[in-house]
C-alpha cells in the first residue's frame, strides 16, 4: 500500500503524479534549482544515500530495494566520474616522430565533440529498464494522472496489451508491444456531471434543427501540469484510440538522455546514486531467482 506521506512537501521529493503537491515538489527540485541537499556537514556515505533516496522516490518508489537491485539495474555499471582530459599537444611530438598522425587527428576530433556536447549521460540509464514497466509506459503516455492510478488500471483489466487484457503492472514492455486502455477509465476524459448533460441536452437541439452534432471528446488537464506534461521520444501514442506503442529503448547520446527525470541527466544526484550502487551491483542470479524474475518481455507484438 502506497505511503499516505509519498507527496509531503516537506520532504519535497518528486514522484511520478500530477497531484499539486508533487507539481510543486518536481517545480523546487527542477525549474526552480533548489539545493538538494546541504553538503557542508555530510560524509560521501551520506551524499550518495540522500541522492540514491532521491532518484529511488521518482523512478521507481513502488518498487522493492531488493528486486530494484537484482532485476531492474544494469548488469554491468561502467565508471561515470570524469575522465581526466590529457593534454594533446604534449604528446604531437611523440606521435610525428613514430607516424601517428592518424591516431591524433582522431584523439583531436573527439576531444572536441566532447568539449562541444560533453559526455553521453550514461549515468541516467541506470532506470532505464524501470521505463519500460506498463505502469510507468501508461504514465508517460499521458493517461494517468500518477503511475499509481497507471497501476491501479491495468490490476483492474482496464488495460490491454497487443489486443489481450493484461493485469500484470509489473511487466516489461518489449519493442513494437502496443498498449490499449478502456477510454472509460481515463480521468483526464471523464467531464462531471452536470457539464455533460448540458452538452447531451445541446447535441440533441442540434439534431432537432438538423444542424450536424460533432461531440468531441473532453480532455481536462490537471491544475498546473502543463510545464511538466510531455511525450517522451520513444514513445508513439494515438488519444483518438486511447493507444500507444513502445517503439524503442530509451537511449543517451552526448549531451542528451530520453529518460524523464526532474534532475540534471548527467548531474551530481545522478552520479551520486550510481556510485551508491556500483558498490551494491546485483549478486548472481540462480535458477529458483530467475523463475521469479518479473516478466521480461523480449519480444514484441506476441
């Protein structure tokens, strides 16, 4: 059961949800540059626990320290620290005097691809395979106010995968998978009440003077959300059929990351909490464990 504290403003750490508490936590954390935390009194221990609580609240809070480590981390977790920049020139001498020009001119151009752009931020793909979840899938999708009611949809059927009704919220959506929700269990849809038998009342005056009756469907944004609703790139969606396809993996390129996250792709929090689990990698995975490993969908479309 979901923590009833999980949006308090006093620990302002965002979470995936459109409610106005956590609108203002994601507004303090990101547009507004607050300081995460305060360094000054803290040891590296400290600072990588808070970043790691940090990262954990956004991607992924609903899901078991234990499991998140075991099946949702990457297996291998390179070094993200910065690389110390050699000098070239130091070595152009050298390197005339065996014939190595080639390899320089290549160690230039790269040097200056990465002084432009920077560093692919590798990092932020630690939670990249928590972005392929349905629940958080329906999230970014737009059709769920927090991926808490995304989970509450697809346990209660309203939510069909590749043309099946699936309720696992746990699964982990494959290239090309196709999702589809029940319009009915939408709320950004639903209209109240009154609001509906006005435009019903209005529809039928229209047909009762043979004026042609459009109704289109409602779309009522939450309080404050605009700043913060988005697509991501991988994700293709159709609000006229309530339907959206996974159409890759999230990716990193140098000075750019696909992975929504309210901090700084290739900031300190992130690097922080990556340390933090390079230290915990995942231990070995035996038989008994991978038959309990969540639904891990390779392929898509079946």
């Amino acid at each position: 059961m979901r923590d009833k504290s999980v949006f308090a403003i006093r620990k302002c750490m965002p979470r995936m949800s459109w409610s106005l508490q956590n609108l203002f936590s994601l507004w303090t954390r990101s547009m507004n540059k607050k300081v995460h935390y305060n360094r000054t009194n803290l040891t590296l221990f400290q600072q990588r626990w808070q970043a790691k609580s940090l990262i954990r609240a956004y991607h992924g809070d609903f899901i078991n320290e234990k499991i998140f480590k075991r099946w949702y981390l990457p297996a291998t977790l390179p070094d993200v620290r910065p690389r110390q920049q050699t000098p070239v020139g130091d070595t152009m001498a050298l390197d005339d005097f065996v014939g190595r020009t080639d390899q320089l001119e290549r160690a230039e151009r790269r040097k200056k691809e990465e002084d432009e752009k920077g560093l692919a931020p590798v990092g932020s793909l630690m939670v990249a395979e928590v972005e392929r979840r349905i629940d958080v899938f329906l999230f970014r999708c737009c059709f769920a106010h927090s991926v808490y009611d995304a989970r509450r949809m697809v346990i209660h059927g309203h939510v069909m995968l590749n043309g099946r009704k699936h309720s696992n919220a746990n699964t982990r959506l494959a290239p090309g998978d196709m999702i589809s929700v029940d319009p009915s269990a939408i709320s950004f849809l639903q209209t109240p009440k009154e609001s509906e038998n006005k435009d019903t009342d209005e529809a039928t005056e229209e047909v009762k003077h043979g004026k042609p009756s459009e109704q289109l469907t409602p779309f009522n944004l939450p309080p404050y959300a605009a700043p913060f609703i988005f697509l991501p790139a991988y994700v293709e969606v159709s609000f006229q059929t309530c339907s959206a396809i996974y159409v890759r993996h999230p990716t990193a390129r140098p000075g750019y990351s696909e992975i929504p996250t309210p901090y700084d792709a290739d900031g300190e929090i992130i690097r922080l909490a990556w340390e933090w689990y390079a230290k915990r990698r995942p231990r070995n995975r035996s038989k008994s464990q991978l038959a309990r490993m969540p639904e891990n969908r390779q392929v898509g479309g079946v």
